[in-house]
C-alpha cells in the first residue's frame, strides 16, 4: 500500500512539472491582518509520514508585507522581495503576478527556479498617478503552492503654489494675518505649515491667531504649525518677509525640498508708521527678556496732554490705567491717545498712538513722554532686575524723530523723555531724558 502512495506522489509531481508557467491564475486579495509581519514559509504537504521533511519543497518569502511609504506623485520607489528556497530539494517557480487592485505596483518576472539555500529577490515599484492610499497584493505560485505579500503605498502631491509673493503694508503695531492658504493649495493632504522670519527690521515672532485681536501680545501664543493661519504684531518701521515651507504630513514630504523643488513662497510686509504721532517703550534687563523664563520688570509708557496737571493721573495722562481717554474735541478720535499693550514683562514693547495733534503753542508746553518703573523687583528670587535700561522711540508723521535710553535703578522712578511740540513747520520731538525719583509735580 505504501508503495502504491509513493507512485501516484511520483506521478503527482511529474504532472506538476508540466504546468504551463503562463496559465493565468485567478487573483486572489489576501487579508492584510491575517499575514505575518517579516516572512511565510510555504512547505508542500507530504504524501504521508514516511516521506522525509528533506525532500519537499520550501519556500520563505519575505517581507510578508510592504509599506512603500508615501512617495511623490510622479516618482516611483522600490522595495525587494526575496524568495529564499529553505529546503534541500529545488523550488519551481510557477508565476509572479499581481492581485486585483490598483494599477500602480509593478513587479518583474520571477526566476523560473530556486536551488536549495539561494535567494532571488524581486525588485517590486510603486509608481503614483495621484495622490492617495493604494493597496495590491503580490503572489508567488510555486511548487509550494500560493503565496502573498500584502503591498501599501501612499501617493503625496506637491502643494500647488498659488502666489509666489504678496506684498502688504502695515503699521507699527498693526495686527497682519498670515494665511498660507494664500500662496499654497496642498490639495486637502494633510499639512504643516511652517513660517519662517527670513527678514526683520528687529527680531520678531509669529503668533497664533487670539479670539482677542485688540491685545494680541497679551493673549496670543506661538504659531501652532498644524494650522495655516498666523499672525504678525508689525513692529519698528522696515520691511519684514515671511517665508512658507509646507511639510505634507503622511510620510514628511517637504516643499520646497528635492522632492518638491522650487522657492518659497514668501509674504512681504513693509512696515512705515502713520498717523501723527507714535511713540514705542521697550526695556531690557541683564540676561533678559528670555521668553523661557517667566516675569520680568514691569515699566509703563505715559503720554501726558499739554493741560495735565499732573502724572499719572486722568483724564491728561495716558497709560495703562487710563488708555483711550477723551481729549480735544468732545468725540473727535482722532485727538484722543490710545494704548496699544499694556506690557508687563518687557518681552514685547508697549506703545501709544495719536492720530492728530493739538496746537500745543495755546497751552505753553507739548506732549510729555515719560516711563515709569513700575515694578523692578523679581519676585521669583527676592532680588531685583535692576538695572533696566529703557528705550523709547518717537514717530512724527510717520519719521523716527526722537530715540532715547536710560538705565533705570529703581521701582517707582519716572524718566521724563521726551516733549513734542508743533511749530510753524510742524512737530518736533525735543529730548529732556530727566530722571526723577518718582512722579514730579507740574508747574502750573
């Protein structure tokens, strides 16, 4: 009986010798999640128990299934597949070919045998139409019987520019929107959108947009890259440029890079003051402002209307605790001062505007400028930031006139800066830079 078995076995692979290596086979879809990670090894069922494991056939095929990642619609990347004949006796190779699935995998005729111990390797590409996620599977038919290898690729295209450059005008302490959707259509692939200052008249910082857009410096936070919106608080006069990168987050493929070439798209922002009279406090400190570490000294910006009567005090003195009060003509804007930041911890300037000026000859003096330390101690340490050198720029009719420093030693000192005045051939800013151990009286 055990002879007759080994006949028909004998018989059996005599018939298998003579397959036609064409013959289609019907595709066939394996399961992704029922394949092995690395490798399958296919061994053909022996005829019965006295057939040695030595004789039959085997075939390892590995990876069990390819990841191709994503690649550029366009481009093509290629990954190997081996076939490694794990036992003693020659492997035929009946048919390499691909499952149903989308047409953008390609694979090469496989070898016709594989002697015992060799490995062939199949060089298998995938070569994106269009953007998007495709899957095929990939089948060997050998003596062993069928085998698959689960196939995945992700097509990325290269976000569309729509502007190359946009130039926009500002003014100091403006609020400009960034949106990158502006100079890049990505296609609706998922994106980062990366800003980058490429050119500032003074160190700058893009922040997320704030339901608060009134005090954007006191509210905002960094740019969060995972939306294409920013924005940028305009600073000194001069021109800023902002540059956009988009990373397309399946797989990090990079535009501008040498997947994506081209330049940036770019957002130009000349910054030039306007109105009449503009005035910038910013303070610095030994080792500061460091944006990692939290508090700082706490200064205020004063302007003072030529009728004050005293510092620090409504409704003739600007600052914080009086922002936006009523001057000149009842219900006229434009004479009335307005703070833009209350700044307490000297990372950002404060500033104060007016859009039009007083006939300051009717009152016998100008505006006054004045800073006010208003708290020097460092309350995480007990010490104090002092000394804290100040800075104050002035603008008249949209031209720097007036920039002045002072080191300031002490809470509760009162710099008087500056006074601007308006002449037959209009305003001046004239200096004073007078330090006072706190708020003076005013002379009537």
């Amino acid at each position: 009986m055990i002879g007759a078995m080994r006949t028909l076995f004998a018989l059996a692979l005599l018939l298998a010798g003579c397959i036609d290596d064409e013959r289609p086979f019907e595709d066939a879809e394996p399961d992704p999640d029922a394949m092995p990670a690395a490798a399958d090894v296919f061994v053909a069922a022996p005829p019965d128990a006295a057939t040695p494991d030595a004789a039959l056939p085997c075939l390892r095929v590995a990876p069990a299934q390819i990841d191709f990642g994503a690649v550029r619609v366009g481009g093509a990347q290629t990954v190997r597949a081996d076939l490694e004949n794990c036992g003693a006796v020659p492997v035929r190779i009946h048919a390499v070919r691909l499952g149903t699935g989308d047409g953008v995998f390609g694979v090469p005729e496989g070898p016709a045998a594989i002697e015992p111990g060799a490995t062939a390797g199949l060089d298998v590409i995938f070569t994106p139409r269009t953007a998007g996620t495709f899957r095929r599977a990939l089948i060997v038919v050998a003596d062993t019987g069928e085998s698959t290898i689960a196939m995945t690729g992700v097509g990325v295209a290269c976000p569309a520019v729509r502007e190359s450059r946009i130039s926009l005008r500002a003014a100091p302490l403006d609020v400009v929107p960034l949106d990158a959707r502006w100079l890049v259509d990505a296609g609706g692939q998922a994106a980062q959108w990366r800003w980058e200052v490429a050119d500032a008249a003074r160190p700058t910082a893009l922040l997320e947009p704030s339901s608060n857009l009134d005090r954007p410096r006191e509210v905002g936070v960094p740019d969060d890259p995972r939306t294409p919106l920013a924005i940028f608080v305009a600073g000194e006069p001069g021109f800023y440029r902002f540059d956009l990168r988009v990373q397309l987050t399946a797989g990090g493929l990079d535009f501008p890079s040498a997947d994506c070439p081209g330049e940036p798209p770019s957002v130009g922002v000349e910054v030039r003051p306007v109105g009449a009279l503009r005035v910038e406090l910013g303070w610095t400190w030994p080792g500061g402002p460091d944006p990692d570490a939290p508090g700082g000294p706490d200064l205020d910006l004063h302007l003072l209307h030529p009728a004050a009567e005293a510092w620090n005090a409504a409704p003739f003195d600007a600052f914080a605790q009086n922002p936006s009060p009523d001057w000149g003509a009842p219900r006229v804007p434009d004479d009335n001062p307005a703070l833009f930041a209350d700044v307490m911890d000297g990372a950002r300037p404060e500033a104060l505007f007016l859009d039009a000026l007083e006939d300051t000859t009717a009152f016998g003096r100008g505006y006054w400028i004045g800073a006010h330390a208003f708290a020097l101690e460092n309350h995480n340490d007990g010490g104090t930031f002092a000394p804290v050198t100040a800075s104050v720029r002035v603008w008249l009719g949209g031209a720097l006139a007036c920039e002045l420093r002072r080191d300031l030693g002490g809470s509760g000192e009162l710099w008087h800066v500056a006074a601007v005045v308006t002449t037959p051939t209009g305003p001046e800013c004239r200096p004073i830079d007078t330090l006072h151990r706190g708020f003076p009286s005013i002379e009537p």
